[in-house]
C-alpha cells in the first residue's frame, strides 16, 4: 500500500455512516413520529418520540406547545403529554404565538467545539413564547441579528424577540431561530411563519457616527503601527506562515479616519485610505483599537466587547490569524537574539 493510500486509510468504511436523513412514520397508537439519524457510539436511529409533534409542527412553519386543561401551564417543546402538577391530567397540543420575550441575557460562543466550526460567535437563549399562561417552560433556540456579527448588548433579558423559519426545514430545532423585533420590518412583524430569506443577514448596514477630528492622531497612530508590524512581518517567518494562502482586502472606517491593509503572498501592507471595494469594512469609533492589536492586543476581544464592528461570520474567522502576527513577529525577533 503506496504511503498516499495510508493516509486515506479508514477506521470504519466511508458507507458505515447513515446518511443525514429524516422521515414520518406511523406508530402503533397511530399517532404520527419524526424519526432521524444520528451517529454516536453504536450509529443507530431513533424517533423523537412524544416530542414528535413539536418538531413535525417546525417544518409546517408552526410552534406548538402543550398546555394543561386544569391549571393551564404550558411546555414547549411539549417535554410531557401529561401534566406533572395536576395528576398527570392528559395535556393538549396547542399553537403558540411566533414571538417572545428574552427570558435573560444570552451567552455568546465564541470559540465552539469542531462540530460547530466556522459558526462562531453564535448566541442560543431562552425564549418565553406562552406569556398570557400562568406557568410555562422557556424554549431554547438560536438568536441572530441583521446588524453584523452577535455581541453583547443585543440580546439583553427582556428584549423583544420574532421568530423566524429557515426555507428549507427538516424537523430540526435548527429550522428555527429568534431575531430583535426591532429589526423586523413592520410590515413583517405580524407574519406567520416569517422565512429567513425574508429578511437581509447578507448585507448589514454598517453603524453611523460623525468624524471627530480629536481622534485623527489616533488615526494616524494606528497606520503607522500598521507599517510598523508589515516590515516586521518582511523579517518573521512564523507571520508569514500565519498569512500563508491568504488574500483579503480590508478597510477600516473610524471615528478618527478611514484607513486600510491588505493581505497577500504572506505579507501585510498598510494602507492610508479606505480601499475600494473590500472584502471586509470593520467599523470602530475608536482608531486606537488598532494600534492596542499591533501591541499585541486582540482584535477578537475588541469584535467580542463591541467595540470593533464586524460585518458576519467570514470576517470573524480572519481576526485569530491577524490576531497571530503580533505574537509570531515577537518570537521571531526574541529567537534571532539569541
């Protein structure tokens, strides 16, 4: 076997996976159940069980609960069909309204696990969706926003929530997820089910400010620090490894003034202007974020604080390499002294 063919090599058989699928089936109280694949240890199948309706509810564009005819709690997803606080009183599917309020404050997920590779940041919640019932379950769910990447300050406890479809659904808790109301358009507001192609996350509108003039020398600070660590990048072969087979274009829009860098052949060169066309525009009120990178700060803190506007996800995976360079540079210049 050639050294090529080894590293191919497999444990278990391309084919010994179940393919991702889902399908109904009919169960012997002949009630309708959601079945899916899943791959752990032993690769089997299973149903969501009473769960079943809730998800099968999901790709008809519906949220459904299940509520108590005695003492009128909900739960949802409909955890039981019978009610733990009324003599397991036989509990009654019911729809429930496409919006809620943010029970508390979510968490945002910056560094995920591989499963979730390339996702982050994310933010899941708890959304209280049954709030006329005298006692309901939260249900937990994605959060996401038209406004750029999810940071902190956005989805605060009380914050008023829509939810929203994917096109295409399966039966998944993933073919739903909440966004501000407040960046629903009004005429969307009341629509049920609201689809995600309905609304804009490709193109978020960057933030407004008026220049001050009294952050143009931080400006000026950041592009020198900028041209500062391109000739050192010139001198360090671990930067240059860290941008090798990278290329982007970035501008930079401030407070303070507009200025750029671009990436390529494993080297960094500043730029005095807001470049045309870029693959990405950060925004931040304060050009010192830049200068604080340089010193070996943390773009990533800065996206994570709010305080560096990015806008998506493919921006986000750019700032732990750039992140890199400081640090690689430093080490190269500490081991040529020795």
């Amino acid at each position: 076997m050639s050294p090529k063919e080894k590293a191919v090599t497999l444990a278990l058989p391309a084919d010994f996976n179940l393919p991702c699928e889902y399908a109904e089936l009919e169960g012997r109280d002949g009630r309708r159940y959601l079945e899916f694949t899943t791959h752990m240890v032993t690769f089997y199948r299973q149903t969501y069980g009473e769960h079943s309706a809730f998800f099968l509810g999901l790709r008809e564009g519906k949220l459904l609960g299940a509520r108590c005819p005695g003492c009128g709690q909900v739960m949802v997803p409909a955890a039981a069909t019978h009610c733990p606080n009324c003599d397991f009183k036989e509990m009654s599917i019911v729809e429930l309204p496409q919006r809620g309020i943010l029970a508390f404050t979510a968490p945002i997920t910056i560094f995920p696990s591989a499963s979730f590779a390339g996702e982050a940041p994310f933010a899941r919640g708890y959304v209280d969706v049954a709030l006329e019932a005298p006692a309901a379950s939260y249900l937990m769910a994605r959060l996401r926003t038209t406004t750029g990447l999810e940071r902190p300050g956005i989805f605060v406890k009380g914050k008023e929530l829509k939810l929203v479809f994917e096109d295409e659904r399966v039966g998944s808790i993933r073919d739903i997820f909440f966004v501000p109301m407040d960046e629903v358009p009004r005429a969307l507001r009341g629509k049920e089910p609201l689809l995600a192609s309905e609304l804009d996350f490709e193109t978020p509108k960057p933030p407004e400010f008026a220049r001050d003039r009294a952050l143009g020398p931080a400006r000026d600070a950041a592009v020198v620090a900028l041209k500062k660590l391109a000739a050192d990048i010139e001198t360090s072969p671990r930067a240059q490894a860290d941008l090798a087979r990278r290329s982007h274009l970035v501008g930079v829009h401030s407070q303070g003034g507009d200025f750029g860098f671009r990436v390529a052949d494993s080297r960094l060169v500043a730029l005095e202007a807001l470049p045309e066309n870029p693959d990405f525009l950060l925004v931040c009120e304060d050009p010192a974020v830049f200068t604080r990178w340089v010193h070996d700060g943390s773009l990533t803190d800065a996206a994570v604080e709010g305080s560096l506007w990015l806008p998506g996800k493919a921006a986000f995976q750019l700032l732990p390499i750039l992140d890199r360079l400081p640090r690689s540079t430093r080490r190269d210049r500490g081991s040529a002294k020795r």
